[in-house]
C-alpha cells in the first residue's frame, strides 16, 4: 500500500470540497457572513465525517484492505495528522 498516495488523494479530494464551500462563504456580506460563520462551525463535524468518507472512497477504489488490525492501526497513525490538519484548516479559513 503506497501511503503517501493515499494521504495525496485525500487531501486534494476534500480540499476541492473545501474550496466549493469557501467560495459560497466569501461571497456573504453583513449578517449573511455572520450567519455563514455560524452554519460553517455547525458543519465541521459532517466536514469530519466528508473526510472519513473520502478515505473510505479511496481506499475501497485503490482495492486496499488491511491485513489485520496492526496495519490499520499504522494506517490510521500515518494518516491522523493530515485528518486534523484539514479540519483545522476548515475551522481556520
């Protein structure tokens, strides 16, 4: 299993997510923003759960299936920075 072609396709994935909804929000001006604001941290857990779909996709595209539960465990080790990393980014812009 090639990790860091994994990592690169979830991130592109929910980042091109990322960006159709960052666009919506920058347009709101005045109370819209405000009220943009508001649904936007309402949302980070389903943008989580975008995320974790996501990795579902690629991984069941890519045919990848863990031996056992120590190489999931890698896995997940391996790929959680860059999980929370996006959330912050989502939080952040």
């Amino acid at each position: 299993m090639d990790k860091e072609r994994i990592k690169q396709k979830l991130i592109t994935e929910v980042e091109n997510q990322f960006q159709k909804q960052e666009n919506q929000f920058r347009k709101a001006e005045g109370l819209d923003k405000l009220n943009a604001w508001s649904e936007k941290f309402g949302k980070t857990p389903k943008f989580s759960e975008l995320i974790v779909d996501k990795l579902n996709e690629i991984l069941e595209k890519e045919n990848i299936e863990f031996k056992n539960e120590q190489e999931k465990n890698e896995f997940l080790e391996y790929i959680n920075p860059t999980v929370k990393d996006l959330i912050t980014k989502f939080i952040r812009n």
